[in-house]
C-alpha cells in the first residue's frame, strides 16, 4: 500500500497518509495490533459520541497516544499522527513500513469494484426512470 509523509517544517516525519479506499478500521487495528509498542487500540463505532469527531482509532505506541483520523470529513486519506503535545516527537516510521508491506486482497478488491458498478448502474436507471 502507497504512504504519503506528513512532515514539519523541517525534516521530521509526524506520520503518515494512506489511502482508505481499500482500507477499513478494521483492517488497520488488525495491522496494529501485530506491531511491537502498540498498546490500547480502541476503535470508533458508528454514531460514537465518545472520541473527537475525525478520529477512527486511538493507540498507544511506546507509551505515546496516537491516532489514526479522517482530517477532512469523507476524505480519501486516513492519517496517522501522534496526538498531544507537539514537543514530543515520535517517530512513526515503524508503523508506516507495516502499512507499507500491506498488501490488499484480491477478494476486496473485487468487492469493492463490483460494489461501485452496481451504484453506477443504479445512479444510470434512476438517471433515465427521470427522463420517462
């Protein structure tokens, strides 16, 4: 899977993008919680009032919460930062190279194509049933 660096203004990373397409909250505590020095992994569920709005997962890496969030709303990147005083840097780098790795399966894959047919399909007929 493709990553994109967040950095600062000078050459720090503070963590990294990935695309969310073929990549749900599930998929990634999965990949987290193999990792060494993550702890505490707690997920979003839907209509959860209880984390910010824009956070999907909390965790812990090496005792340093982090967070992997959807800055912009529906936005097509999910980013995985470190949450809290922005002083203390960690580096996430570990964790980028883990999703890195990642490979997609083709069974998803699939899925989500034929998923996006049928709502193009959809959106046609609805398009023309207008015209009738």
């Amino acid at each position: 899977m493709r990553t994109y660096p967040i950095s600062d203004d000078g050459s720090f990373r503070l963590g990294f993008q990935m695309e969310n397409v073929f990549l749900g909250t599930r998929q990634i505590k999965k990949i987290l919680s193999g990792l060494d020095g993550i702890s505490s992994i707690r997920c979003r569920r839907l209509f959860d009032s209880s984390m910010p709005n824009g956070i999907h997962i909390e965790f812990y890496f090496h005792g340093k919460k982090c967070a992997v969030i959807e800055p912009h709303g529906d936005s097509s990147r999910y980013w995985v930062i470190q949450l809290g005083d922005p002083d203390e840097k960690t580096d996430l780098s570990s964790i980028e190279i883990a999703f890195r790795n990642n490979r997609v399966s083709i069974i998803r894959i699939i899925v989500i194509i034929l998923i996006m047919i049928v709502i193009a399909a959809c959106m046609i007929i609805s398009y023309y049933l207008r015209k009738i």
